[in-house]
C-alpha cells in the first residue's frame, strides 16, 4: 500500500515491510523480556492488535479488504522472480519457495548445531537462569529470534503478495495452530530447550501432503482439521514422554 499510494517503486514497499516486521518481532520479544509473561499471552495479544489494525487500515486506505494490485508497477517483476517464481525441473514447475525453505533450514540447522548463538538458543530454552549465570545474553537471545519469527512471517507474506498481485488484510489468520502443530509434530518442546529445524520442515511437508491430498482424493476437507488435532495431541504426548524419558536417565 505504502508504494502504490505513494506511487514508489515495489522495492521500498517490501523494504519497509521487513522493518515492520523486524520491528514488530523486537516489541514482541522485548516485552517477554521486560514483563516476564509468557511468550504465548505477549504474542497473541500482538496478534490480536495487529490483526484489527491491518483490517482498519487497509478498509481506510483502500476501500476494500483487500490491497490493491501492484502487478503494473516498477520493480515487481524482478520482486517476483525472487519472492514468487518457478522453474521447471523434468517437466514439473517448482516454485522458488521451495528452494527458499530448503536454503533457509539448512541455515538454520547449521547455526543450531554449529555456532555459539545456536548453544544459546538451546541454553535460554531449556533454563533462562542458568543460562544467564554461564554469561549467555539471555534478553539479546529471546529477542533475536523473535526478530527472526518477524522476518519468516515478512518473507511469507511477500510470497503470497507477489503471487497473486493483491493480498486479502485477513490472510493467513487461522493458520497459527498449524505453524504450532508443524513444530511439534517436527519435535520441538513446547517448554523449550529441544528441537531441531529438520523436524518442523518434516511436519510442514506432512500436513502440506495430507492437506492436499484430501482434496485430491475427493475427501471432505473438514477431516483436515480432525487430522490435525490427533497429530498435535499425539505429538505433545510423545513429546512428553520423551521429556520424562530423558529427564530420568
């Protein structure tokens, strides 16, 4: 919205919105830290905010409930080809994305196990204080990567923008549980401290198949959220049993 109506090139649209992003991610984190509520309440509120203000906002800004379309505007086809493109490889297209989500969990699984801010992501999330009392920069930590969460939900949004030329102000909302489930189910600890970025690329790819194979398949879709809730639910249990499992060697 900023560069249509502003009439500016794509780019300093998209620049602007990863601040955002980066900014909202800082707030968020700042405030777990300054507060000492749980993660879950700070966020949720935040969400809650911002999910009314993009709807007021772009209803004000636009008229409608939805941006406008930028696919005539300076630098979106050069946006597009990093953002939203695809490539064929043996006669199937493969979106760009694809190759973004690989690039960016192997990254991640190289920082996680290979560098000192991957030890103190492990640290902060198993124990805060005793993390704090070996020197590891707790506040520095947790607000980084909630910066990063920033950052993820800034280049999804891009992706979704540059594929359809317009993006709905409701997009994606809903779609929390199943970010949520795909991390468990991929191992991660609900309480912190455990986890890998492997296993959430695993669980995405899982309910990705399975949501679109019910519909390929001529099953009611409804069933997607039944699936759903037996993967979360039997993916906390194994996860605490793990937990218990570990805690008693």
């Amino acid at each position: 919205m900023l560069s249509y109506q502003l009439t500016m090139n794509v780019w300093v649209g998209v620049i602007v919105a990863l601040i955002v992003s980066l900014g909202i991610g800082f707030l968020n984190g700042w405030l777990v830290v300054k507060t000492g509520l749980p993660s879950f309440l700070i966020t949720l509120g935040s969400f809650l905010i911002l999910q009314g203000v993009n709807l007021a906002v772009t209803k004000l800004v636009t008229g409608n409930v939805a941006t406008d379309d930028i696919s005539d505007m300076d630098g979106f086809s050069q946006a597009k080809k990093v953002f939203a493109s695809s490539f064929d490889v043996g006669g199937v297209q493969v979106k760009i994305t694809i190759v973004w989500w690989l690039v960016f969990a192997a990254i991640a699984t190289w920082v996680l196990l290979r560098t000192k801010y991957g030890n103190w992501i492990f640290a902060v999330g198993g124990n805060k204080e005793s993390a704090r009392a070996v020197g590891v920069p707790v506040a520095f930590t947790k607000i980084s990567l909630f910066m990063l969460v920033g950052f993820g939900a800034w280049f999804i949004g891009m992706h979704q923008l540059f594929s359809f030329n317009t993006v709905q102000s409701g997009e994606g909302v809903g779609q929390e549980l199943i970010y949520i489930s795909a991390a468990v189910i991929g191992g991660c600890l609900l309480t912190g401290g455990a986890g890998s970025a492997i296993g959430p690329v695993f669980g995405a790819f899982m309910f990705g198949m399975v949501q679109q194979g019910i519909v390929y398949a001529g099953w009611n879709p409804d069933w997607f959220k039944a699936f759903l809730g037996v993967m979360l639910l039997g993916a906390v249990m194994i996860n605490l049993w793990v937990q218990r499992t570990a805690t008693r060697r």
